[in-house]
C-alpha cells in the first residue's frame, strides 16, 4: 500500500468514528410516525424494503440515492452504520452491506443496457415488482423516457409516498424531482395471481417492449409462487421484446433462514430456458461486471466462492455452505432472437 493509499484509508477509517449524521426531515415528528407504523405493523417482508434502502443509503458515495435515508428510517440506518462501522475499524475482508452495494449498481447497470438494447422501437415499460422503497424513478438518467411502475403491497406503497411527500416537502437546497417519464404504483401482492391484471388497469400494455426488475424478492415467495411469476413474465416474451433481471439464491443460501427465505435454483441459467427465456446471462458478486470495485481484498469471501465449482455445495478448507447470489439477465421476443 502507498503512503497516499494509506492516507486516504486512515482519513476512511477516522470518519467512521464520528456518529451518524441523520437528515433533519429524519426526525421530524411526522416521518418519525410512518416509520413507528412500519415497526409496530408491517411483517419481515415488508420491513427488508427498510433494510434494503438504508444499506442504499449508507453506500451513497456510489448509488447516489438521496431519497435512501428517509425510506430506510432510523433504526435500519443505525443498525447497518454500527455494523459497517466496526467492519472498518477491524479491517474486515467484507464490509456489511457491500452485496446490496453491487447488487443495486449491477441491476442499475443491466437497466441501462437493457433499456439502450431497446433502440428506438418504440415507447417502452420498466416494471419493478417487489418495488419496496427503490427510488430509481428518482435517480436513474435512463428512466427519462421509460414508463416505470412499481408493484407492491397496498399499505407499503402508501407510507412510501407519504415519506416521499415529506421528503419533497423539506428539501429547501436540494431539489428532489422524478426523472422518469412516468410513475405508476401498483398495489397487488405477487402471492395473488390477479398481480399481472392490476397491472393492466393501471396501463400496462403487454406488446410494449419491457423490462422487469425483480431485484431481492424471489427467494421471499414459496417455489410455487415463484415460478409463477416467472411464468408470466415469460408468456410476456411471445409478445414483445422482453427483459428479465433477477437475483436468484442457492439451496445453500436459502438454508439461513428457511422460515424467511423459500425459493431458490441453483442453476437458474438452466432453469429459465425451460420457461421460454433465452439469451441467460448469470454472475456472480465478485465477477467482472459485479464488482464495481467494491471487493478490495482478494482474499473476500466472494472470490473464493467463484473460484469453486458451482455443483460443490461445502467449501473444501473449512466445510462451510457455499451460499451464492446470482445476478441473472434473460431475455426474449417474439422471434426468440431478442
């Protein structure tokens, strides 16, 4: 390490011992009620939206999601910032939350290439189901001619905008505005097979070229309900230009907690042909284009991982599962040469 590499780690590490900077409109006492709701009403699922924007939030310096913190809530912020914070302090090969970090930039990444393969055939949809408290339709410079929708609980989508509101409301030097060309929020759960029909009231059009964006939430949904899922999304691809982006678990993964976790594949690029997808692309955290040079140790859990087999279910120096996150890409048309 150089003496200026050095440095720049010392003034890094030192930031971390200072305490958590929270957004004023965070304390305010009406945004601190939304967020005592989600706390005292909303089961594991719903609150991981809240676990899922702080990890966004506290990885800002490269998401660049200024609507993260107030969506997170206090409570998930200061929980992820302790962690994060004697990661750094202990030199940890992994710091927590970098696998959220890699995942929202390699999906932010694949919906921009996504969207750009579209060319100029027309108007086109980004659907994020599972939305939960992604702010894309906010900070992606792709969106702004994409129709967005977002699909989710009923009672989540409507503390989300409220959050939003007072947000909005608050940000006197910073200006929060929508870049997408539009946004709908669907209320439907994906459990109920009426999802894709809400949808379609709310404008959908099945023959529009799309892009589907099903970032953290297969492997909360039964096998039954997954493939379900899936299913729909492939029919879609008989009629349009069609564009899946996915994180799938492994068995192994699923096994942390069965009693949250439940669908997982340990070859999803296997599994998607057979629904009507073509043109898999899988990786890995760690890999090439799921890196984004967040993984500075190469010695960090995930490059071990890659080095193995896919089929080895127990790394051989030490027995532990083979727990694996997959970033996959499918996509499909009408002439299957999409």
């Amino acid at each position: 390490m150089s003496e200026e590499e050095a440095h720049q780690k010392s003034m890094a590490d030192s930031a971390w011992l200072e305490e958590l900077q929270l957004p004023q409109v965070l304390i305010s006492e009406r945004v601190r009620s939304l967020h005592a709701a989600i706390e005292q009403e909303w089961d594991y699922l719903r609150r991981s939206a809240c676990q899922t924007a702080a990890g966004r939030a506290l990885w800002n310096h490269v998401i660049h999601d200024p609507l993260a913190a107030v969506l997170a809530g206090e409570s998930y912020l200061r929980s992820l910032y302790e962690k994060m914070r004697q990661d750094r302090l202990s030199n940890a090969r992994e710091v927590s939350g970098v696998i959220l970090a890699v995942r929202t930039l390699w999906f932010d990444s694949r919906i921009e290439a996504a969207i750009n393969s579209f060319g100029d055939r027309g108007a086109h949809q980004v659907v994020l189901l599972g939305a939960g408290m992604d702010a894309r339709a906010y900070r992606l410079s792709c969106l702004k001619e994409s129709i967005v929708f977002e699909v989710d609980f009923h009672e989540l989508l409507q503390i989300k905008a409220s959050l939003l509101k007072e947000m909005m409301a608050s940000s006197k030097d910073q200006q929060i505005v929508m870049i997408a060309k539009s946004l709908v929020r669907v209320a439907a759960d994906l459990r109920e097979g009426d999802w894709i029909e809400e949808l379609q009231k709310r404008g959908f059009v099945p023959t529009r070229n799309t892009v589907w964006v099903l970032e953290g939430i297969l492997y909360y949904l039964s096998h039954l309900h997954a493939m379900q899922v899936l299913e729909v999304i492939a029919a879609n691809c008989t009629l349009t230009h069609t564009v899946l982006l996915a994180d799938f678990m492994n068995k192994s993964s699923v096994s942390l907690s069965n009693s949250t976790f439940h669908f997982y594949s340990d070859w999803p690029d296997h599994l998607l042909p057979t629904l009507g997808y073509c043109h898999v692309k899988l990786s890995q955290i760690g890999d090439p284009d799921a890196h984004f040079g967040l993984l500075h140790d190469p010695q960090n859990l995930f490059n071990k991982l890659r080095s193995l087999p896919r089929s080895m279910e127990t790394h051989p120096e030490d027995g532990t599962p083979c727990r694996r996150l997959y970033l996959v890409e499918a996509s499909g048309g009408p002439s299957q040469d999409s």
